[in-house]
C-alpha cells in the first residue's frame, strides 16, 4: 500500500517533524543557575554526520545573566568537529569579556574528556590542540560535562540554525 503524499506545506523530513515535535514538547530554554565564576555554555551539531553544521555558546556572568551569546553556521563537518568549534567560541567570547576565571559546560563527553586528559583525542589532536591554547589565554579553565537536559539554551541556538 502507498503512502498518501504530504500535504502541501508540511515538513519534507523525519529530522524537521522530530524537531517540531520536540520544540512543542519543551517551553523556552532556562538559563543556569548563579555559579561562583564565569560560565560558558556551548553546544555544536550537524546535520548528518558530516553535514551542514553549526555552533553555539552563552557567555553567563556569575549572577546568572547572559552576558552574550552567538550562534554561527560553520559549513560542513561532523558534529565532534562543531563540539570542539563550539567550545573555542566561548573561550573567544570570554577572553572577549576579559573573564579571567571560568566553566566551561558541554554536552560532548567526548570533547570534555579529551580537555580534562593530559594525552589528546588522536582524531581531533588538533583541535584538542587550539581549546587549550585558547584557554591559556582566558587564564584559569574547568571542564565540565553536564546532560543535554542543562544544556537547552545552547542547544536551541544550534537547532535554530540547522533546522531553520
């Protein structure tokens, strides 16, 4: 049995229906709590692996307020690619601000892993390579991996982008 067409203006794809469908499930994206320091939220992603891919990140001063966020289309790469992008964009954004001390949170457990090791990811060794000069410059650096639940504000970002 065939399917019936779509109906003119619906979504073309499995992925746009998914984001829709997730979009209306969730309200707006909460930003963190007050931390004793800076924070960085970033998230990157593709659309397919590799695919058109873009990345996110929220500079949040210790009180809790966005200080600035950015959003970029990057081209073609593959979602680790745009994870570790991502980072490098709010240590951009943080050196930017003159922040001196910071968090930096994502939800790529294998970018956090390879920046909290002393021995680089071999696939990504460069860019493992240019995180940690950029985070030389900021000054004082922590890691941390956290769910993709307290990651929404930088993910909505990237979403926003991929599936326009």
């Amino acid at each position: 049995m065939a399917r019936k067409p779509r109906r003119k203006g619906g979504t073309l794809k499995d992925g746009e229906r998914r984001q829709l469908a997730r979009a209306s499930r969730h309200g707006p994206a909460a930003v963190p709590e007050p931390a004793e320091c800076a924070l960085v939220l970033c998230d990157g992603g593709s659309r397919g692996n590799p695919g058109p891919a873009a990345i996110a990140a929220l500079l949040v001063a210790p009180g809790g307020d966005v200080i600035e966020q950015r959003a970029v289309g990057i081209g073609h790469a593959t979602a680790a690619e745009a994870e570790y992008r991502a980072i490098l964009l709010g240590l951009s954004l943080a050196a930017l601000h003159g922040i001196e001390e910071l968090e930096v949170r994502s939800d790529s457990q294998l970018a956090i892993g390879a920046l909290r090791s002393d021995t680089g990811a071999t696939e990504h060794a460069r860019l493992v390579q240019q995180v940690r000069e950029a985070a030389a410059e900021v000054g004082t650096v922590r890691w941390r991996w956290h769910p993709r639940t307290a990651n929404e504000a930088a993910d909505e970002l990237v979403r926003a982008l991929l599936w326009p």
